[in-house]
C-alpha cells in the first residue's frame, strides 16, 4: 500500500498507521454484546443475567483430559512440538478420520494439529486463497472466516441462505456463487448459528461444482458430533474428488475444551505440507500438554462425551417446545449445534436493538442475527449451552418481552 493514499485515512491519523487490511475487520457484534452485558453487570451489582450468547459448552473437561494433560507437564513434555503437532495426537485423529471414510488418512502428510478449529480454518483461507481471490460463505455463518478472508486480501462472498425456510442449507445458491475467481468455499455444518445440516446430497453438489472451478471445499465439522440426529457423513468422505477437501475440527465443542486450542485441519498432502509450513509463523505448535489432553480425549473412556450430548439434546428440545408456544418468535429446529436462530421480526427495530432491549430491560443476553451477516437481520441466536434453570429463566423472561411490546399487556 502507498501509505500516503489510503482511500479513507487522513495522513497521521491513527486508522493512517494501520494496514488496510486490518481496518477492515470489525469487531464481532458477539463480543459487543458480551461487553455491554459486563459492563452492565458491573454497574449493576445486583443484576440477575441469563447468559444465552455464549459459543461454548457450559462442562468441565472430564478430570482424565485434565490429568492427562498434568501427568504430560509433570513428565516433561514441556518443548515444542513438531509443526504439523504430536506424532500419538496425529495418529489418534487419523484413525478416527479413517473410521468414518472409505481410505486411510495418512498422520504424517494429511493432518496438522492446529490451535482450534479457529486457526485450522485461518491457515486453510491464508494457503489456498490469492489476494482478490472469492472465499464463497453461505449465511448466516459464524463471522471468523469473514475476517480471515479480509486478513488474506481475500474477497468474502456472503451467500444468503434461504430465510423463509429456516436457513434451509440451499445448494443451488452457493454453486451459482462459484466462479473463476472462487478459491475456496466454506460449508459449515451443523451451523453456527442456525443448527441446520448440510445434506449429504447438497455437500455433493457443492463438492462437485467446487472441484469443476479448482476450488477448495472447506468443511467446518467442528459441530458434527453434536449433531441431534444420525452423525452427518464427511464432506471428504462423500466425494472421489478428496484433493479439494479441506476439513476443520476440533476439540472444542465435542469434548468441552474451548479453552485447551485444539483443533486439526486434514486435506490432501500437498496442501498440508505448505499448512505445516505456515504454521510454523503463526502459532508454530499448539500447547504441548494440550495435545496430549487431546489425545486422551480421543482415545479415551467416551461416555463422559455422550453424557454431554445427552444434555444438550435435552436442553434442545426444551427450547424447541418453550419457543412453539411463545407466540410471534420462531425457530427451525436445530438439527446439530447448541444454539436457536430465533425470527423476532415481529418486533420493533434492528436485531441488535431488540438485543440491547432484551438485554436492559429483560436480563438475558443474545447475540444479534447480523453479528452473523446481513442476511441474520431479524433473528436473535440463542445458546442452549445453559443449564435447563437458566434456559427456563431466560425463555421465561423472553416471552415477558412478547407479552409486553406485542401483546400489549
Ligand atoms: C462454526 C465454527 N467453526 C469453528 C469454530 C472454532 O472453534 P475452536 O477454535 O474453539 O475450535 C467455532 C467456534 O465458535 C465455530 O462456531
């Protein structure tokens, strides 16, 4: 950039000695919330909030990851690891990987251990996307890869996914958002922030068209083992076409362990290599005794997991049911995540306004719709990761904002 003339900076001005890149990005409307919702809490010692806008499981790492991760420290697994992660870490994910498709997944060439899925989807963007190439996002989506896109001098292209069919995942849309300059493009699934579930046909179609323009599929399944109905096939493995599939996952969400950064991007190898590569300048490794927590995960007892599922399924249906009798507001059943994309359309202004009202005058805090593009306008997203009090709480106090601004009592 000739720094003398950035298109909106005065010269000296503080956005002046900022890449244009980065001025760009905005901060996330999630994280507004949650500030306005701590500042809120502050100034008002006695506060009472429903916390409904958090991304995250509400458990505790089963105490085995956690001592897995103890033990490891303890016995000096303190140094860096390779690049591309753990060997055992990398060993443990191919075999799962290969379990649910139809080859083996290489550990050494077709796997690097990543911290989150957050970065595993940074790392796919920053290796296959040119500057002024298209990374093709189908919304409402979680925003990051938005971001990621913009810090690539990328160019994102949101694709609105049907509203009036509850964000029905439309293939048709996003392959006629496919073209020359499309490097990449992102299918979420189950979303954040709808739930909904990619069908396997609809991957299908996408992976195809994609391929056709030399395009990557990045398959975020960071949610897949939520899913509430039979586990949703793989991207990857529903397609003979696997070079252009570039799968995200992680630790996160399946084993409650958003904190630990765990995550792993798996794809062909020549990819993967250039990945590793890369990796080494951005974070270099991941946190060694994390990997191991992570291999213990894996490998490990999994009925603490599946208790966590239980849980939120029931949490799931619990908000299906509230949300059908509560008039005016609707949802389409979420079919994986832990999250309601609610339509409160019927009421009075922006969807961050009706966030900030039910946030001020109600105590439950959401995220608003266009903190997940523009196509969210309308909706508040609700996060089920909560326990069912505080669910019946917050539900509760929702439909007291109903009653009062619509049914006018
Ligand atoms: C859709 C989606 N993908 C990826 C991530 C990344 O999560 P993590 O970096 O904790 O693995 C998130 C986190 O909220 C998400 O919602």
């Amino acid at each position: 950039m000739n720094r003398s003339s950035a298109p909106d900076a005065e010269p000296g001005t503080e956005s002046d000695r900022l890449a244009e890149r980065v001025r760009e990005i905005e901060p996330q409307q999630i994280r507004v919330m949650f500030e306005l919702a701590s500042e809120y809490e502050r100034e008002t010692p006695d506060s009472d909030l429903v916390h409904l806008e958090f991304g995250e499981p509400d458990f505790d790492t089963p105490d085995r990851v956690v001592q897995a991760a103890v033990e490891a420290a303890r016995n000096g697994a303190t140094n860096y690891t390779s690049n591309a992660g753990l060997p055992k870490l990398r060993d443990a994910i191919a075999a799962k990987l290969s379990s649910e498709r139809n080859r083996a997944v290489d550990p050494d060439s077709e796997v690097v251990v990543t911290n989150g899925g957050v970065e595993a989807l940074h790392l796919a963007i920053h290796a296959v996307a040119d500057p002024g190439e298209e990374v093709v996002v189908p919304t409402p989506a979680w925003p990051n890869p938005i971001s990621q896109a913009k810090l690539a001098a990328a160019v994102p292209v949101e694709v609105p996914m049907p509203a009036d069919r509850g964000f029905e995942p439309d293939p048709e849309r996003i392959v006629n958002a496919i073209g020359p300059d499309t490097a990449a493009v992102l299918l979420t699934s189950p979303s954040n922030p709808t739930g909904r579930v990619f069908p396997a046909e609809a991957v299908e179609r996408v992976v195809a068209a994609a391929a056709d323009h030399g395009a990557y599929v990045l398959a975020d399944e960071v949610y897949r083992e939520l899913a509430y109905a039979e586990l949703p096939p793989r991207a990857a493995a529903l397609t003979d076409r696997d070079e252009w599939v570039l799968s995200i996952n992680s630790c996160s969400k399946t084993y409650a362990m958003t904190g630990w950064r765990v995550g792993w991007l798996s794809g062909p190898a020549d990819v993967l290599s250039q990945v590793e590569t890369i990796h080494e300048s951005t974070t270099s490794c991941v946190n060694t005794p994390a990997q191991y927590a992570a291999v213990e995960a894996l490998t490990g007892p999994q009925e603490p997991f599946e208790e966590m599922r239980a849980a939120f399924r029931e949490r799931r249906d619990y908000v299906v049911d509230r949300l059908e009798s509560i008039p005016h507001v609707s949802a389409a059943e979420p079919e994986g995540a832990f999250y309601a994309f609610i339509d409160v359309s019927a009421f009075d202004g922006s969807s961050a306004e009706i966030a900030k009202r039910l946030l001020y005058d109600y105590e439950v805090v959401a995220a608003p719709g266009t903190a997940f593009g523009a196509g969210g306008e309308g909706h508040l997203r609700l996060s089920f990761a909560n326990d069912l009090a505080r669910l019946e709480t917050g539900l509760d106090r929702l439909e007291k904002m109903v009653q009062t601004e619509l049914n006018g009592e």
